[in-house]
C-alpha cells in the first residue's frame, strides 16, 4: 500500500522519520543547528543539491522535515516550508512570489496582521491590494486588474464564521491565471483541504488547532512544487524557519489532530444550538447550523463545523463587555483552538481601531462575541456561558 491510500489518521501518526541507530519508537529531537559531511565532495554535493541533505537548521532539519511532510501529506499537496509562526507563512509566501507592481485580490476579512501586512508593509514595495466584499463574491471580477497575480481568502472567516466557496474561487483563479492561496488555518487540514478545489498554495497558522494545546508558535505553506521552490529559497536567505523543537511539538500534535478536532467541533456544534436557544442572543453563527446563511457550502466543503462560534449578543457593546466580565470557566484570552475554551468581544478589543462601518463590512456587530470552543466537558462550557447571558 502506497502512503498515499492510507486514511487521515494513519498519514498523521505514521508519516515520520527513519529511524536512528537507537530504534526510537518515538521522534527524537534533533536540536542542532547544523549538520556533519563526510568529507569534500559530500559537501559540494550537498550545497548543489546533488543529494537530499540536511546542511543547516534555517535549510531545513529532520523535525521540521517530518512537520512538513505530515501536512503534506494531510492537505494533499507536493511540498512545503515550515514557518516559526503563521504571520511569518503568509508573509514570506507573499515576498518569495510578488514583485513590485504586482496586485492582489483579497477577501475583505482576513486575519488582522495579514490586513495590515497588505495595506500598511506591501504598497512600501508598490504592491496593491483590493478587497472584495465575503457577503458578495460574486463582484470578484470586478476587482481583478491586469497585473493582479494572487487571489486570497481564509474560510471560514476570523472573527465571524463566514464561508467562501472554494470551488468558485478556484474557478475565477484558473479563469483569470491567478494564484490562488487560501489561509485554511480555522479548518485544519482535518476538515477541508483546499487543493482539492483548485487552491495552489495552503497556509496555516500551526499556533491554534494544529497545536492545540496553546503551547507553541509555528506556520507553514504548503502546495505546488515550483511555488514551494521559490518559497524556500527566499525563506533560506531570509531566515524565517521553525525550530525543531517546535516543529517536534507540532508533529506529535498531529497525531491527534483528527480525534480533537472530531470532539471541538461536537462541543461547538452543542454550543451553538444552545445559544440558538437561548432569549438573550440574536443571531448565532455557526457553519453547521442550519441558519448559517453558507450553510450547504460550509457542507460541501468541510467535514465537521469547527471550533468557533460566533453570536449577536442583545444591547451592542455594553452587553457584549458586560457578558465578558461575568465569564467564570472560559478564558479571557487572543488565541483560539486551544483545548481550553476562549472567549472575545471583537468591536471592544482586536478591531476597536476601525470604525463601524469598517466592522460591519467584515461583519463584525457590536454585539458578536466569538467563542473558541475547547475540549472541556460540554456542559460545562454551555453553564458558563448561560450564567454570563443572564
Ligand atoms: C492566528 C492566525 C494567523 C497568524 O498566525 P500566528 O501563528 O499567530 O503568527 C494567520 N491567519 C489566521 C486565520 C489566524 O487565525
């Protein structure tokens, strides 16, 4: 049986190293910031790439090689690079393809850095961005110029559960010859894999899900060859690798990342219909309700629902800030995909800066509270949250 036709759980627990001489049943960790040649010509081999080699840790080292070939081999995709964190994925994956003068078409809700990444750092280097509406992909032509070279979006959306419909990004990408690279970073290459429909590139932040256990930071990209190619070469030079240790944590992660993911998103699934229930909350966003406007997209593409879900709390801000000071279980805290349960109020904290009008059309109210549903036992996350409503 080829690796390739083994199923989900196999691939993440089975894709790992040769072992050394010591027969280690579990990966060590191979803290070394440089590796040994044999003499002259293994090294100039080495350095022309004569021969798969580990030279130096910023290159590339076994941890990192393992993290790698398991999301590889998760999303379906021929090569990738290893990030020390997500924002460093995204930002080198743009520099190693885009030269000045070149375009982008972006979704208008992306990840705050990433916003901020193509409207403050990018047009530094005369690289624009344009923004189409999540509520209105169908105005996405409208936006794509001559020199534009990538389409980016992430879905399902941060901070409030929208879905874009891969499929037909995929098509407007192929149409137009454009990159298409999705942040698929709250659906975890367990619940969609965007190559499937016609993604080039996959980007995760490894820091949420991945890890799961808000231990440590990482990133990757992962997709076509030649793009991965010039990906790597840039990152080598300009330093922005994993560490093994961290790329060591992520690997055993993904051992687990099918069974955890399974039970986030029973927990968030359990939450949401709660919240659907209950006389204090307006609108509850979840792509696995079926009140979730995308809803049968979010079903053609995604396995499970995920971990967030995002509702309209009754009186705006003020009730929004007061539900966040009666928490008592849940964390107050920025990162989501954690096993333990997190809770934020956008308009108040991450995207007080803009204005309303700016936060509706990312669709964000002034009463949407986002809860990264962890693993704790599920009725006591829905206890929590209802005492805090009333
Ligand atoms: C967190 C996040 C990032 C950035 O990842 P870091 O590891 O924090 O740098 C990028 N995209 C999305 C969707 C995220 O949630």
């Amino acid at each position: 049986m080829s690796e390739t036709q083994f199923g989900f759980e196999t691939k993440a627990i089975r894709t790992q190293l040769e072992r050394s001489q010591y027969q280690e049943h579990s990966v060590p960790l191979y803290l070394t910031s440089s590796f040994l040649f044999e003499d002259a010509e293994d090294m100039r081999a080495s350095f022309a790439e004569e021969k798969e080699k580990n030279i130096y840790s910023r290159f590339s080292n076994p941890n990192t090689n393992e993290f790698i070939d398991k999301i590889c081999q998760m999303e379906g995709a021929e090569a990738g690079y290893a990030f020390a964190t997500g924002m460093a994925a995204v930002y080198s994956t743009f520099a190693a393809l885009l030269n000045s003068g070149d375009h982008i078409v972006s979704a208008s809700s992306v990840f705050g850095s990433t916003h901020t990444l193509f409207t403050k750092y990018f047009p530094k280097w005369n690289i624009e961005t344009s923004y189409f509406n999540i509520n209105e992909p169908e105005t996405i032509e409208n936006f794509i110029q001559p020199n534009t070279k990538i389409l980016y979006a992430e879905s399902p959306t941060n901070p409030a559960v929208d879905i874009l419909d891969l499929k037909y990004l995929g098509k407007i990408a192929k149409k137009h010859s454009l990159l298409l690279i999705i942040d698929n970073c709250f659906a975890t290459p367990y619940l969609q894999n965007p190559i499937q429909f016609g993604a080039d590139l996959v980007i995760h932040s490894a820091t949420k899900l991945i890890d799961g256990q808000g231990r440590v930071l990482g990133g990757i990209t992962v997709g076509r060859e030649d793009l991965i190619r010039e990906i790597y070469l840039f990152s080598r030079n300009t330093g922005p690798s994993l560490s093994p240790f961290n790329a060591w944590v992520l690997s055993k992660s993904l051992e687990t990342l099918a069974v955890r993911v399974e039970k986030h998103c029973e927990n968030a699934l359990k939450v949401a219909r709660f919240l659907e229930s209950h006389t204090n909350v307006e609108l509850v966003k979840y792509p696995f309700l079926k009140s979730h406007p995308q809803h049968e997209i979010a079903k053609k593409q995604m396995r499970l629902g995920g971990n967030i879900v995002a509702f309209e709390i009754k009186g705006g801000i003020e009730a929004g800030r007061k539900f966040i000071d009666k928490i008592k279980l849940c964390s107050l805290s920025a990162n989501l995909g954690d096993t333990r349960t997190i809770v934020t109020h956008p308009a108040s904290t991450t995207h007080s800066k803009l204005t309303e009008d700016e936060r509706l059309a990312v669709s964000i109210t002034d009463g949407l509270v986002r809860v990264s549903v962890g693993l704790e036992t599920v009725q006591d996350i829905i206890d929590d949250l209802k005492q805090a409503l009333e």
